[in-house]
C-alpha cells in the first residue's frame, strides 16, 4: 500500500492556486529529478551530464546529510519544481562569507514545461522563501547564483533579495545575495506570521 507523502507547507497563490512542499524521496523522485535536472534549461543545476542512477545516488547523499535538505514542490497537488535548504556555514559558502545564526541557504529549479504559464516561476520562488520563513529560526536566506544566471538574479530581486557582490566557488563565480524576513515581506506583501 502505498502512503503518500505529508506536505510541510502550502500556501494558495491568488492567481495561479495552490503550491504546496513535501519531502523528496531519492528513490521514488529519482525518475522525475532526472528528467528535470538534465534538461537544456537547466544548465544552471550542473547535472546535464547525470545518469539516472547518479543523480538518484546525488539526492540520497543529501537526504541523509545532516546539514542539506531536499523538497518537491507541488502546483494542484503535481510535482512542479525542486528545492533545496542548507545550512550555508557548513555547506557551499564555507568561509566565503560572514555567515550569521539563522541564515538558510537555497536551491530551487522549475520543472521544465512545454506551456509556461505566466508568474509561475515568481509564484514558486515565492512559495519557496515562504516556507524557508515559515520556520521562526530562519533570520536570513542566502543564495549563490551563477553571476551569468541574469533570470534568476531578477527573480531574486524581486522577492526581496539584495546582492552582496560575486564570491568564487570551485564550481562558479556566484552572486552572494541575501534576503531578510523584513525585506521578503516588503517585496511580496506576504506576512510570514512570524515577528521580524
């Protein structure tokens, strides 16, 4: 018998419904994740070269890490983009920058789609940072996008995040941006329920 899994966060954008967060299963999402993760607007995930089986090995790696987290997103209940939290002290920015009690790092990555729908990648990164805030503990959410990734810095922005300047990874030069509670509920009018 098969359970499906509890949903962690969910929230009802006005125009586009409802968007709402569950755990990722390795193994059951390995399918759909790879689909995802190797496709051409995805190059930015630096997985286009990944097997099924490498990146099924990628997600339990960080499903068991204790300092990494993995989440499917869901618009009207069916799997619509990836999201990854971490802990920015211990994980990908370590020693990059001044790393605060309660910053939360973050990755998210739109399923491809062959009809895109207008506002719908804002209304997921919006969900997303709205689930990061859910957690009182959060103070600050950290992200290191490709410096060419010029989509993504826009959206950042939009939701409230302000660019620190480019810090050199092994991997990329990234934009170090940040985004307070305060600045994310000024961008988006959103409360986060919890006292800034």
């Amino acid at each position: 018998m098969s359970t499906t899994p509890e949903l962690l966060f969910a929230r009802t954008d006005a125009t586009l419904g409802t968007f709402s967060i569950r755990p990722l299963d390795p193994f059951s999402d390995a399918e759909l994740l790879h689909g995802w993760v190797t496709h051409p607007k995805a190059a930015f995930w630096m997985m286009q070269d990944c097997s099924l089986t490498e990146v099924e090995r990628e997600y339990v790696r960080i499903t068991a890490h204790e300092h990494h987290h993995a989440f499917i997103g869901l618009h009207e209940g069916r799997p619509a983009f990836l999201m990854e939290s971490y802990d920015p002290s211990q994980l990908e920015l370590v020693g990059l920058y001044d790393a605060q009690p309660g910053d939360v790092g973050m990755h998210f990555l739109v399923a491809p789609s062959d009809t895109p729908i207008s506002g719908f990648t804002r209304a997921v990164i919006t969900t997303v940072m709205a689930s990061l805030f859910a957690d009182p503990a959060t103070e600050r959410v950290v992200v290191e996008p490709d410096v060419r990734n010029k989509a993504v810095h826009a959206l950042n922005e939009a939701v409230g995040f302000v660019p620190e300047g480019p810090v050199r990874k092994p991997e990329k030069e990234a934009l170090l941006s940040f985004c307070t509670r305060a600045q994310f509920e000024a961008a988006t009018a959103l409360t986060t329920g919890v006292p800034a």
